[in-house]
C-alpha cells in the first residue's frame, strides 16, 4: 500500500512529449490516421500492436504544437 502512494510523483517526473518527427502531418499521414482511428473504433481486435503504435504516434504529432485552451 505504501508503495503505491509515491507512484503519483513518479509518473509526473516521467511524462513527457517526445518529439516524434515533423509536427505537421502530410495528406497520406492524415489518411492513415483517419482510417486507424476508423479501423480502432469499429474493430478493435482487427489492429495490430504495430499499427495501434503507429495511431499513437500519428496522433501526438498532430497534437504537437496545438495550444491549449488556458489563458495566458
């Protein structure tokens, strides 16, 4: 029980953006993002790990550089 009470601080200290590649998606990224998403939400057994990576990876670069909604 103990243990787990620190794991909160240890996560924080860890989680952080990677850099991935070019920030903007080209059209055949973009494409293959849609259609893994797609492929995801309706057939989710159907994706392979590889694939499910390569949506993760998709989708951080196309949040990179968005700014959030706080104020400045």
């Amino acid at each position: 029980m103990l243990a787990s009470a620190n794991i909160g601080k240890h996560c924080k200290d860890l989680m952080t953006l990677a850099k991935t590649g070019p920030g903007i998606l080209t059209d055949e990224e973009m494409k293959e993002l849609i259609a893994l998403k797609e492929a995801i939400t309706y057939a989710p057994h159907t994706v392979s790990a590889h694939k499910m990576e390569k949506f993760a990876e998709l989708m951080v670069r196309s949040l990179e550089g968005k700014e959030s909604n706080t104020p400045q």
